[in-house]
C-alpha cells in the first residue's frame, strides 16, 4: 500500500513519516494531490571495517617503539 500525503503534512509530521518509510511502506509527496517525489530509505552498508579483522596477518616488531631519526621527526612538523 502506498502512502500519499502532501508537503505541508510532510513537513509537520517527517519524523513519523521517515520511520514509516524505514519499515517498509512506501511514501509518496504530493503537492495539490500530484505525486512529486518518493521517500524511499537507503540501504545501510556495512563500514567494511571489523574489529580484529588484521589479527594476525601483521605483526610489530620492537623496533616500532624506537624514536623516529630526527630528520624524520622534522617531517611530521
């Protein structure tokens, strides 16, 4: 079923509007009872980053935890 409701209506109630959109239904803006645009919500993708996703595939060795040469350090400056 889709919900159709004009821009005034969207702009006084958009927060009930949106969750009813990220349920599912579909939402329809009107203006003078012509469709003009559709809320649709956007598909959440995954950060692609995961927590340990690296453990064991790097490793450090005690030369990381040395100072950096000075010229080096000036670099970073």
């Amino acid at each position: 079923m889709v919900l159709q409701v004009n821009i005034h209506e969207a702009k006084t109630q958009l927060s009930k509007i949106i969750a009813r959109a990220c349920r599912g239904e579909e939402i329809v803006i009107a203006k003078a009872g012509r469709p003009l645009v559709r809320l649709t919500p956007i598909e959440q993708q995954p950060s692609g980053r995961r927590f340990g996703a690296l453990r064991g595939k790097a490793q450090v060795d005690d030369r990381f935890f040395e100072p950096l040469p000075d010229d080096e350090l000036r670099a970073w400056e």
